[in-house]
C-alpha cells in the first residue's frame, strides 16, 4: 500500500509538472466563462419575454444546461482517454519505468498508483467542469436540472472506463496507437448509441440490437445516455423533447456493468504489464 499511494501522488505530481493541471484549469475556466456569458444572456431573452410561462423557462433551461452538460461530456471523455495515454507505453519505450520496476514495488502497485492518481485529476476536472456549469446555472436563474446528484457520478464513471482502457492500452501499445485505439473505441461506442436510438425511433429491431451489443463492448455512450435522462424533467425526456432525450433509456443495470467492465480492464492491464518484458 505505501508503495501504491507514493506512485499516485508522483503521477499526481508528474500531471502538475507537466502543466496538465495548468492547461485543464485555464482552458476549463475559459469554456465556464463563455458558458455563463451565454446563458445570461438566454436567460435575460426569456425574461424578457412575457408571454413565457414559468414552464417553458425551465424547460429552456434545462435544454441549456444539458447543452452544457454535453460539451463538457465531450472534454471529460478526451481528457481520460489523453492524460494517461502515456503514462506507461512512454515510460516503457522511453526506459524510465525500469527506475521504478528496481525498487522495491510490485508491479501491480505501479498500474494501480497510476490508476489511482489520474482518478483523482479525473474527479477534480469532473467536479471543476460539470460543477461550474450546474453552480453558474443556479447562480444566475435558481434552476438546477433534476438528479444532478446521480447525473455527474454517471458522467465521472463514463470517464474512469475510457481512462481504463488508456491505462490497459498503455500497457501493449505504443503511445500513438494507444490513443487511436481509445478514441476508436469510444467512436465505436458512440455511433452504436446512435444506432440504438435510430432504431428505437423506427422500429428498427436489427439497428437497436447492434447498437445494444456496441454498447455492451464499450458502455461509455450509455452510460452518458442514462446521466442525460436522469438530469431532464419528465415532459423532456417521454415526449424525447431534445436531442439529449434517448429513446432508447439504457438499464441501470448498464451502471453495474461498467464497474465490472472497469474492474476487468484493470486487471488485464495489472497482468499485461507483469508479463511484459521491460
């Protein structure tokens, strides 16, 4: 355990030095500013106008929101797949990893510090980005979306499996063709979730049903999908209001699976990196 806590904090200091916290926090800080100066200015044209009822404004809102909620969707999902896209296959090409392997830590407590330590950078991003976007919301119009407390955690989990898979890749790969692998999977994911709602929507059996595989091979895009529907009012989400409204709602049990997923991942990259040879 001491061995597994010393890499997370050098993986926490390694993603400082190399000033990953400094570009995630001003260009973080960047996007929340251009989303408050966007809905201030939505919310003061719904004020505005008098013929809007107290319902259509939330429910603007909440379109708004979501909006937000899916660009920042996007950045957490391009963050877990890069920031430790070369957390082992550069250290292992570059020779610097046989400085760890030497002293006296397993190997399993190298994946697992590493692991460990970019959860923690992820849950801070997480918490920096879809916070800022709900705080902001409820700072200038008093609205919050419903079940934000079971809506972020889903988006958190959505980026822990894509920074899984980095880290496992990172294990076999080289660094170029660990992030081509990350963000093919991830694309994959999300045109089967596309594929599924298509086929929802047209009574399409075979579309849904190999959207429903991809999604199983890579729960990502579900598991967004599921955050998307939990964070809208009812009338947004039965009636598929917006684009953010599935059509296709995945099952909670989809939840259980990427944990599993995540725990699999894991420890096939905890038994590659004992098998490679350094």
């Amino acid at each position: 355990m001491p061995g597994l806590l010393t890499i997370a904090h050098l993986t926490f200091h390694e993603a400082r030095r190399r000033k990953i916290l400094l570009a995630a926090l001003v260009l973080g800080s960047a996007f929340l500013l251009i989303f408050a100066l966007g809905f201030y200015f939505v919310y003061s044209k719904m004020q505005a106008s008098p013929s809007r009822i107290q319902t259509q404004i939330q429910i603007g809102l909440n379109f708004v929101i979501m909006a937000g909620l899916y660009a920042v969707n996007f950045l957490i999902v391009m963050t877990a797949v890069l920031m430790p896209v070369d957390t082992l296959a550069g250290e292992i090409g570059s020779g610097v990893v046989q400085t760890l392997v030497t002293k006296p830590i397993r190997r399993w407590e190298i994946v697992a510090g590493k692991w460990l330590g970019y959860v923690g950078i992820l849950a801070l991003y997480v918490t920096m980005m879809a916070g800022g976007v709900l705080l902001i919301a409820r700072l200038f119009s008093g609205f919050t979306p419903p079940n934000v407390l079971k809506g972020v955690p889903l988006m958190f989990l959505e980026g822990t499996l894509l920074m899984t898979i980095s880290i496992a890749g990172g294990t076999r790969l080289s660094t170029l063709a660990n992030g081509v692998m990350g963000f093919g999977l991830y694309g994959m994911a999300f045109i089967g979730g596309w594929m599924e709602q298509i086929g929802t929507i047209f009574g399409n059996t075979v579309t849904r049903n190999i959207g429903i595989v991809t999604s199983l091979l890579v729960p990502s895009e579900s598991l967004w999908q599921l955050a998307a529907y939990n964070m809208q009012p009812p009338l947004m989400r039965d009636i598929n209001l917006t684009p953010f409204s599935p059509a296709s709602v995945p099952s909670e049990k989809m939840v259980y699976w990427a944990i599993g997923y995540i725990l699999v991942t894991f420890l096939f990259a905890v038994w590659q990196f004992r098998k490679r040879d350094l």
